[in-house]
C-alpha cells in the first residue's frame, strides 16, 4: 500500500512538471505566431503603400490596428499560459 502511495505521489509531481513544460511551449509558440502575423501585416501594408502612395495612411492605421488586435491576443495567451504555470 506504501508503495502504491509513493508511485501515485511521483505520477502527479511527473504530470505537473509536464504541464509546467507544455505551458511554457504553448507561450513561445504563442510569441513566434505573434510575431510572424504582424510582420506578415508589415509586408503586406508595405507592398500597398508601394503600390498607391496615396492610400497610405489608411493603409498605415489600419496595419496598427490589426497588430494591436494580434498584440492583445498574444498578450492574453501569454497570460493563460502563466497562470498554468504559477497557480
């Protein structure tokens, strides 16, 4: 029975541990796709501006608008995957 106590024990401190790595490499993929999206958004508004200098600065809000919508995104992610961690 002690055994069995001792095996239970090490199997919720191993799964714990896992979940601590997981959380963590949800977070970085979290920040990699983030900042891939909004590059991906700099490029994009770029080759438009490029292309009609005159839409330029509609083109220019609306690539900060959509990185802060991906910004928030990323941010709240980061925040789930902390609060696995930590709680």
């Amino acid at each position: 029975m002690l055994n069995l106590m001792v095996l239970l024990e090490m199997t919720i401190e191993l799964a714990q541990q896992w979940s601590k790595l997981g959380a963590a490499l949800i977070a970085v993929i979290a920040v990699f796709a983030a900042s891939w999206g909004i590059s991906r958004i700099g490029v994009r508004a770029l080759e438009s501006i490029a292309r009609q200098p005159e839409a330029g600065n509609d083109i220019r809000s609306s690539m900060i608008v959509s990185a802060a919508l991906i910004e928030g995104v990323t941010f709240f992610a980061i925040v789930v995957c902390l609060l696995v961690l930590f709680v």
